[in-house]
C-alpha cells in the first residue's frame, strides 16, 4: 500500500468568488509575488477555482463591455496604471493601440475600460499558468459556503456544492439584492422599472416610452447614468453654445422622455469635478500636503472618526485662506458647509439643487473663486488615502462612527461627482426642459406607494426608475451569500457599520477570543465593497488605495512556502505610495 502524499506536497487549493476589478487586482498581486519567488520549486502547487457568472472576466457589472459608451468611467482613467505583475500596459499605453480616438480622454466609456480590464484578466491567467499555477472558472453564483474539517465548501445556484478548498477569497463587488430596493415592496399603479443597468434591459422605449414623464428615485452616479441613457441614446445631442457663453445646448431627439425629475434625500445634485487640465490653487495644494503629513506623523491609535472629520476642517479652513476667496470665511463657513451640505450663502427653496449644481461648474471650469463646499471636496480627495488608513477598523463607538458616516457622505457629494463636462450636459437639459429639479428642491419621495411630496400641479409620472445601487457592506443585503456569512457567524459587523470586519489581509474577523479581539476566520478573506466601513473607499479603480489585496497575496505566498500547509501570520501593512493623481481622483 502506497502512503498519501503529505499536505506539504499537495496543491493548495484556492476559490475566488467574483470576476471584477477587485479580483483582478489580487491576483495581480498573488502572481507577481509567485513570479518573484526564488526558488518555485520549493513551493506548493497552487489551484484556483473561480467561480462568477460572467460572462466577460475582469470587467464585473460596472464595466460590461456591451453597455452604451455614453456611460463614462467617473475616475481619471490614468489611475489605471501599469499593474503588478508589470505585464499588461496601463490604461492609456493599451488604448492608444486598441481605441486611438479615446488617447486622450480624461473619462472614456465604462465599456472600453471593460475590454482593458478583460484583458488584464487574459494576461493574468496566462502569468500565472507560466509559474504553474492551474486555473478553471465555473460560470455561476455562488450562494452560500460551509465550513468543513480543515476545508471550505462553496455551494452554487446551479452546479451545486463544489470540491472543498482551503482558502476562499470574496471579491463580489455590487450586491444584487437589498432590502431598500423599490421592487421589493411595490404596490403603486405606476410602471416600475426596478434598476438601471443594465441599460438596454431596463430603459428601453418599451418600459420607457419616447415622450414619457419619468421620476427617478436618486439623484447621485446611477441617476446620472440613466438620464445618459435616455438623452445620447434616444437621438439627444450636446453643442457648444453659439454665443461664446461657456456651456452646452441640448438638441432634444424625437425618441426622448419629456421630462426626467430626480429626487434627492439631501436636496441636491452631486457637485462636479474641477477641470481636470486645471491644477489645485498652489495654497491649497500645501494645506492638503501638510494635512497629509499631520496624519502621517500620528499614532493609529490616536486618531479616530472625529479626529479626522476635525482634521479635514481645519486643512479645508487653511486651504480657504490659501486660496484667497473672501478673508471674512473661515472655519464658520466651512462647517456651516459641512453641515448643510453646499456653501452657505446659497438661497434655500425652488431653484437651489440647479444653482449649487451650476456654482460647482463655473468653479470648476476656473470662472469662479471656489467657495467652502469646494475646498471641502479637494480636501477630502486629497487626503483621501491617508484618512482612510487613519480610520480603517476603528474602535470608536457607534455614535462617533455614525458623525463620521453622515460627514462623508456630504463630502463625497462634494469631492467624487461627475466630470465637469457630464455636469455641464445637466445643466443643458434643465436649459432645455429635459430635466426638472423642482422634486430635488421640494424633497419629494419616492416610496412603495408611489410619490410623496410632489409640488403642487405637477401630473403624476408615466413610469418610476430606482436609480439606488444596493449600499456596500452585508448590512440589509439580501444576496444569499452575504445572508450565509451573517447566519453562520463567519462575518461580524460592527456598531454603526454596513461592513464586515476584516485583518490587514482581509481575512473575515468574527466571534469573541480572550481580551475582546475578534477570531480570525482563517482560510476566509473579503475585499472590496462587502468590507465597507470597516475599511473605507472601495469604488475605485485606484489599486494603491487599500493595502488588504497585496497582504492577502503575501499570505498565500507564505502559505505555498510552509511545510506544514497551516495558517500563517498576517503580513502587517507597510506605508505604500501613491501614484500622483490629477485633482477629482479617487
């Protein structure tokens, strides 16, 4: 009788849930730190397991190939750099081949940087066949996991329960399920179109009719997809205006809605990005570096939610001073910014969400001296990376954390809007009538009954679009998967947190151990948007911003190097620097 071979000597065994930027970038990082080994003869064999429905790998929803190049990526796409492994070209080497049009362009269509990431992805599997390692994809969702003796089980829709792994990692991006969706309780009379994207799908003229008065339920990215949708690809079209007043003209196409009327929570748009040609005020840049290095300099176990949100303050009040806009602001507008969520001297009332979106632009194309709500979003964007780190599994309590919250979110309306030229389209279709604010300014709702709060004599929409991604994290998502990770106790969320907590590596932190830590859930790690809170910023392109996806790498490398094939320690993060980003970067 011939003995098994050790666990030393057999393959590990690895399954990645998710085919998106996040997975990608992972085992981007695992293939160039496999690449780097010295001696690969020393190392276990390595089997991954993908398991995602597709059916373009690399890309995720947000990137599908097929959709509308109207739908533009609403990052600098030179954040696309060069990645780990150092084997594909970035972004702007491969498009310059691939779409020569599209060189130049500071945001190009989602689509095309679809067909990039897909790609990488080629790329990637055919490195990691060159250090031995063996690859297969099981096109189908994952739907729950188990743990068994010494092992993980994943359990499809479709195929079932597969093989058991030793190591699992959860890159799943944009949830489909949660319990804010308007599908999920709907009893209105009128039509509901329950999502966006994808476009084709959902707002065709069938379900939405040329001619239409359509609500949206959001006011915010997706909202700004689905009014791209149904101007450029309904025969709608954008021109210079002809008086050399700066600005666009909407041409309306015979195909498009009469009216689209958003709604808002917070009473406003998203502000725009500043012209990204244009440089930061030199004051403001040295107030933002100087935040950067008070942050830097700090211990991590000084530094909390309010700390930060303090800190942003005073860069912002710095800043304002720097930039010279009116010596009688200070700290008083920019909290007073902050706190109402656009600059205090704009007007409340009709005509408000309009007047801070059009403020933003003229600010923004450098004809304006900015105010305090647009320091407030340089410095936010600025620092982004290092407050992230600062904040990254606080202990705070939940009521500091839920400050912390509430304060980003009115500074991510400020820093991360659309490009200048998209924001300029909306003010071009409000010029035209295509677009109605007068909801945003009345806080009309949308709710499962239908519309609450319309201004007076307005006639009740021909269709409703819920134009409200599912949020980040597991709290109230109603995904199985996310569901098996609460119900099993392999995931803990925090007070005042969406997210599940996660180690440096992203290795899940769930249950109790001796000091009140939390047990490390070895074998099982969460990147991306399902670790929300915990760890902040996760919709982005930007593979420098988080540490989690190198450290993870590191561990398994470590793994293929032990002889006993058990757990190792977590790597610990180290300092990473940033490539230098444009300003309205993330």
């Amino acid at each position: 009788m011939v003995d098994s071979a050790p666990a030393s000597y057999q393959p590990l065994s690895l399954a990645v849930v998710g085919d998106g930027p996040k997975a990608l970038f992972a085992l981007e990082e695992l293939c160039a730190q496999l690449s780097d080994g010295a001696c690969h003869d020393s190392l276990r064999a390595l089997e991954i397991t993908v398991v995602a429905p597709g059916p373009v790998e690399g890309t995720g929803a947000a990137y599908d190939v097929t959709q509308p190049h109207s739908l533009r990526l609403n990052v600098d796409a030179a954040l696309l750099d060069v990645p780990a492994t150092g084997t594909s070209p970035s972004f702007r080497d491969w498009v310059a081949a691939a779409h020569p049009t599209l060189v130049s362009a500071t945001y190009p269509p989602r689509a095309v940087v679809g067909e990039y990431l897909h790609a990488r992805w080629l790329r990637m599997l055919a490195d990691m066949a060159r250090t031995g390692v063996t690859a297969r994809t099981v096109s189908d969702r994952a739907v729950s996991l188990r743990r068994t003796a010494g092992a993980w089980e994943i359990v499809t829709a479709s195929h079932g329960a597969l093989p058991p792994v030793e190591e699992i990692l959860l890159a799943t991006g944009h949830a489909a399920e949660h319990s804010g969706a308007l599908a999920r309780t709907w009893s209105s009379t009128i039509p509901l179109r329950p999502a966006v994207l994808p476009a084709a799908e959902m707002l065709g003229s069938h379900d939405v009719p040329p001619g239409a008065r359509v609500a949206l339920r959001g006011s915010a990215l997706t909202f700004i997809d689905a009014a791209l949708v149904l101007t450029l690809e309904r025969g709608g079209r954008f021109t210079p205006r002809a008086d050399g007043v700066p600005g666009l003209l909407h041409r309306r196409g015979s195909e498009e809605p009469l009216v689209l009327l958003p709604t808002a929570r917070h009473g406003r748009l998203l502000d725009a990005k500043p012209d990204p040609r244009l440089p930061l005020p030199a004051g403001v840049s040295r107030a933002v570096a100087e935040g950067a290095r008070r942050l830097g300099s700090t211990e991590r176990t000084d530094v909390g939610p309010d700390a930060v949100i303090d800190l942003v303050l005073d860069v912002a009040t710095a800043a304002l001073a720097a930039a010279g806009t009116d010596l009688r602001l200070g700290r008083e507008a920019v909290e007073g910014a902050l706190a109402s969520g656009s600059d205090p001297d704009l007007h409340r009332g009709p005509g408000h969400a309009e007047d801070a979106l059009r403020r933003s632009v003229e600010i923004g194309r450098g004809g304006r001296a900015p105010g305090p709500a647009w320091i407030l979003g340089r410095v936010w964007a600025g620092l982004y990376r290092p407050l992230t780190l600062a904040v990254r599994g606080s202990a705070a309590p939940a009521e500091e954390w839920a400050r912390f919250r509430r304060a980003s979110q009115v500074l991510e309306r400020f820093a991360f809007g659309p490009p200048l030229e998209v924001a300029e389209m909306l003010l071009a279709m409000i010029g035209s009538g295509a677009l109605d604010l007068s909801w945003v300014d009345a806080g009309t709702r949308i709710t499962a009954s239908g519309i609450e709060g319309a201004p007076p004599g307005h006639a009740p929409p021909d269709v409703v679009v819920d134009a409200v991604l599912a949020p980040p994290g597991i709290v109230g998502i109603l995904d199985p998967l996310s569901r098996a990770l609460v119900d099993q106790g392999l995931a803990e969320v925090r007070p005042a947190r969406r997210g599940a907590a996660v180690d440096h590596d992203g290795t899940a932190l769930a249950g109790d151990r001796p000091g009140g830590r939390s047990q490390r859930q070895e074998g099982l790690a969460l990147l991306g948007r399902p670790t929300e809170d915990h760890v902040i910023g996760h919709d982005t392109l930007n593979r420098h911003l988080h540490d989690e996806p190198r450290l993870w790498a590191a561990r398994i490398t470590s793994r293929l190097r032990r002889t006993d094939a058990g757990p190792s320690a977590p790597p610990r993060p180290t300092t990473t620097t940033t490539p230098e980003r444009r300003i309205g970067s993330r």
